[in-house]
C-alpha cells in the first residue's frame, strides 16, 4: 500500500477495512497508520531498556540500593505470607516422626530397673527440694507478674514469629559429601528466616534466638517489625560451645583426665565439659573441629552454649547433641570432628524468642 | 497485555513461593535444598504466549524483580536487586524469540522450554552474583554446586509446569490481550 493511500485513509485517525491481496488469497483486515504503531513499539521498549538498564544499575550498586527495596517489599509480602508459613510449619511438623536409636528388650528392662533405682532416690529428696521449689514458684510468679527478669536469669526475652522464607533456595548451601547424606532432613537446608516482631524499632543484630528448649540461630539484619533470623546451620553461623559427655555406666567410656594426665572411666563426678566452637555446617547439623581426640566425645553427648557467654545472657543453653565423631583428617590420632544434630526441628520453626541481656541497648534509640 | 491482573497474579504468586513453597522443598545429596521456582512458571508461560516480546520480556522482568525484593540469600552475604529481574527478561525475550518453531501447547515442550528458561535466569543470576558478591566468600566447589543446585531446580519447575499451564490457560484472556485492531466476535468500534 502506498504512503498516500495510508495517509488518505487516516485522514480523520479512523480504521478502516482494507482488503490485502498475498498470493492467490485476499485478506480484509483492519489496518493501523504506520506511524501510531510506531510510537507503540517504540515506548514499550524505551521502557524495557531503561528497566534492564537499571536492572544493572542496581546490581552494581548492591547492598545499599537492595536494602531500601526490600524493606518496602516485605511491608507487602510479610502479612500474607505468614499464612503460608504457618500451614507449612504445621505440614512439617505433623511429618515429624522424631528419630532415636532403636532400644533391645533387655536394654529396655534395665533402663526399667535403673529408673526405678532413681525413682527411690527422688523419693528420699522429694521432700526438702518440694517446699524450697514452692517458695522458688511463689518468688519467681510474683516477680514474672510485673514482667522483671528472674533472678537466675537476668534477660529480657521478646517473642517473635517466623513468617517468611528466602523466595530462592542458595542461602549458604555446600556440596555434601556422600558419608553426610543420611543425615539431611528434607526441607531443612535453607538456613535463614525472616521474623516479625513487635517492635517498632529494630533491635540490635546478632542477639541470640531460642525456642522454648534449645538455641536456633541469631538475628541479622534487623528492621522495624522484622529481622532475618540466621539459624545455627548457618555456614556462616559459629559459636562457642560446651560438650557435656553423658556418662553411661552400661557402656563406660575412657578418657584423659587433664587434671592429673591419667586415664579415667568417666563418671558424673568431677569431669569439665568439653570446649569446642561449632560453626554450621549448611546442611542441617552443625560441626565442631579440632576437638581433641582423647576427651572421648562419642554420640549421644550434649552440647550447650558455652557458660559465661554474655551473648546468649549468661546461661548454658541447649544446642543439640551429637551425632557422629570422626577423626580428623590431618590429624587423626589427635583431634576429632564432631558432627552435632541441632535439637530444634528447624524446617518447622513457627514461635520463637530473642534473648536481649541487659547490656545491649538499641543503636538506633542512641542516635545511630 | 493486562498488566494490573499480572501484577496481582505476580503478587499471589510471589507469596506462595516465600511461604508454601517451604512444604515443596527437598534435599538432595551433593545438590542441596531444591524448591520449584513458582515465578518462572507464568515468566515462561508469557513467553510463549504473549503477542509481543516486549510485553514477554517486561513481564519477565516484573516477575524476576519479584524475587529480588524476596530473595536475600543467606545472612553475611546479601544479594544484590536486579540480576535475576535481568536473568528474567532476557530468558523471556529468548523464548518468545523462538517460540514460532515449537509446539507451544506440547506439554513436553513447555517442561523443556521451562528448564531452558530456569537454567538461562539462574545460570544468570548465579554469575551475576558471584562477581557481585560471593566470590569474596565462596570457593569453586561452592559454585559448582550451586549450579547443580539450580539444574535442580530447573528440573523440578519443569515438573511443576503442566499443572501451572492448566491454571493459566484458564486465565489467559485476563492476561493477555487481543492482538491491536482485531476485534473478537460481536464487538463493535
């Protein structure tokens, strides 16, 4: 069609039916002025360009421009979203069957007489520990009514919830070695969450977070309402912790008692706890290396937050327990690497709280 | 293109993938965690069928920058905004470019298509990341193994596309549009 023809018939900016002729067939179509649908194109794609190019923009740019955007999507995201993470946490939680060693019949009729055992020997102290519990109960609801600290605790705990995933699936993953593969629980690997809380400001980062029986991780990236929680299989989670090594007079185990360089059966008297740092591991479980070898850590020991440790308010926390021990590499006749389960069920993680000890104190109420 | 009824459907379907798809998630050995990633089922559907690249490749973008915004991959190393919202478009406009010689409603072709798409946009945003952020803290083997981590993925939202695909088609003419200047049947001018 020519250019006059096209201008004649958009004269007055209608559409008119044309009949097109390509090949042995005609076609009646609507036809549209060249120059309209020029403009068209050309808009949807100057903005194309300009999203890509800030697309790259903001990639360059990283964390101070990501920051800002994020804060305003989570505003959106966060309320709906934790909807679905409650029906997630309780999917996986009804799935949990719980794991343990298996237990034979005469193992099981012994741990029957030694609970009894025990048993009679809680009866001859139940009474003295009975009455200084009550008056304990008695002091301690009274000072919880009006919300202070206890005294054997001097923290201040702030519930909180997870409401929100990662939307991808790479936070902190590592390639698993064939020998580790039957330790991962599904749906467990991704390791940090968002939380919200009910404040308004946000709280100091890498305070410590637990559940109602043991430590789950620490904050990071705080923010009005909601932080991001990195969990202890983190891999870029590590801490201090204690071993307790259970004694168990069944299955005796030997040790070196540093104290006088003597090999000992170990009981429950007299024995530290082992120090070691675990970092995680990224896949479910924590490890701690470079533990010596002859403290005769096996599985089934528990290990807890190392004592003194302002950062988890002073108190011995429970991490997990032990799963495996294997020798070092290096080294092996000197120092073993502890494989340690945590003892939250993190892939349900729902209710949690935040230890705040009383020497931290917001950075943004002071100005920061 | 209806672009308010696809920014409600990226809305929607940005909160099922940071909230239900925790329940989809599966651990494999020497991969890692592995999740359908929900957005690329419609980014890839638009490709197909949306009647303009250019429309394809902004809903691409809108759907990519949907997972920046909900994506900070792990504390100590945060990701940057805009990688995966590139990874998204470009995969888009390179489906849409080739899309003439496929059987678009072949269920087989969408799964393939999908895991094209996936490997295209992650493989992308992997890269992007590395020289952005992670090559200060993450070695080879790492790498490696995120990208098998994002072949698996690639795989598993190729699973995910025929039942995807079915919703979709349901919703098409709320999404895409007529063709400028062709009327459907009964309408007037």
């Amino acid at each position: 069609m020519s250019k006059r023809l096209s201008d004649e018939l958009y004269s007055a900016h209608r559409r008119l039916p044309i009949t097109v002729r390509q090949g042995y067939h005609d076609f009646l179509v609507w036809s549209d002025p060249p120059h309209m649908n020029y403009r068209t194109v050309l808009n949807k794609e100057r903005l194309l360009a300009g999203l890509m190019l800030a697309s790259i923009t903001m990639s360059l740019a990283g964390r101070p421009v990501a920051e800002p955007m994020r804060r305003f999507a989570r505003l959106l995201t966060i309320p709906l979203a934790d909807a679905g993470v409650y029906v997630t946490t309780a999917l996986k939680s009804y799935g949990d069957t719980g794991s343990g060693v298996p237990v034979s019949p005469d193992r099981a009729r012994q741990l029957a007489r030694e609970n009894d055992d025990l048993r009679r020997q809680l009866d001859l102290l139940a009474v003295e520990l009975r009455q200084s519990r009550r008056r304990n109960a008695e002091i301690q609801g009274i000072r919880s009514r009006f919300f202070a600290p206890a005294d054997d605790l001097p923290i201040e705990l702030i519930p909180a919830r997870v409401v929100m995933l990662d939307s991808l699936p790479y936070s902190a993953s590592r390639v698993v070695s064939a020998a580790q593969a039957g330790r991962m629980a599904p749906g467990q690997a991704v390791t940090t969450r968002r939380i919200l809380i009910g404040r308004s400001k946000a709280l100091p980062e890498k305070l410590a977070v637990v559940t109602v029986s043991s430590l789950v991780g620490r904050l990071s990236e705080t923010d009005a309402y909601s932080a991001r929680l990195q969990l202890i299989t983190d891999r870029k989670f590590g801490l201090s912790v204690s071993i307790r090594r259970v004694a168990d007079r069944n299955n005796p185990r030997k040790i070196i008692d540093e104290r006088d360089v003597s090999e000992r059966i170990l009981g429950d008297e007299g024995f530290t706890d082992v120090e070691a740092f675990a970092q995680g591991d990224g896949a479910g479980g924590m490890t701690a290396r470079l533990v010596q070898a002859h403290h005769g850590v096996r599985r089934g020991d528990m290990v807890f937050t190392s004592a003194g440790d302002g950062w988890t308010g002073g108190g011995r926390i429970p991490v997990g327990t032990v799963d495996s021990v294997e020798a070092d590499g290096a080294k092996p006749g000197l120092f073993v690497t502890v494989h340690i389960k945590p003892r939250a069920h993190l892939a349900a993680l729902r209710d949690v709280y935040i230890i705040v000890p009383p020497s931290f104190s917001s950075p943004r109420a002071e100005g920061d | 293109m209806h672009w308010i009824m696809v920014g409600i459907m990226v809305y929607a379907v940005t909160l099922l993938q940071t909230s239900l798809a925790g329940i989809m998630t599966v651990s494999l050995p020497w991969v890692g965690p592995v999740r359908p990633d929900l957005l690329a089922v419609p980014a890839v559907y638009m490709a197909l069928y949306a009647h303009r690249r250019a429309d394809a490749m902004l809903a691409g973008w809108l759907m990519g920058m949907a997972i920046d915004l909900t994506s900070g991959a792990g504390a100590g190393f945060s990701t940057a905004v805009g990688p995966m919202s590139l990874g998204y478009a470009l995969a888009a406009g390179a489906i849409h470019t080739v899309r003439n010689v496929l059987f678009r409603k072949n269920v087989i072709t969408q799964c393939v298509v999908t895991v094209v798409f996936c490997v295209m946009a992650h493989g992308l945003w992997l890269a992007m990341q590395w020289i952005i952020a992670f090559r200060r803290i993450a070695d080879w083997p790492t790498c490696f193994a995120m990208l098998l981590q994002a072949l698996g993925v690639a795989l598993y939202t190729a699973a995910v596309m025929p039942l995807g695909r079915v919703v979709l088609d349901r919703c098409r003419r709320r999404l895409i549009s007529s063709p400028s200047g062709r009327l459907g049947r009964g309408q007037r001018r």
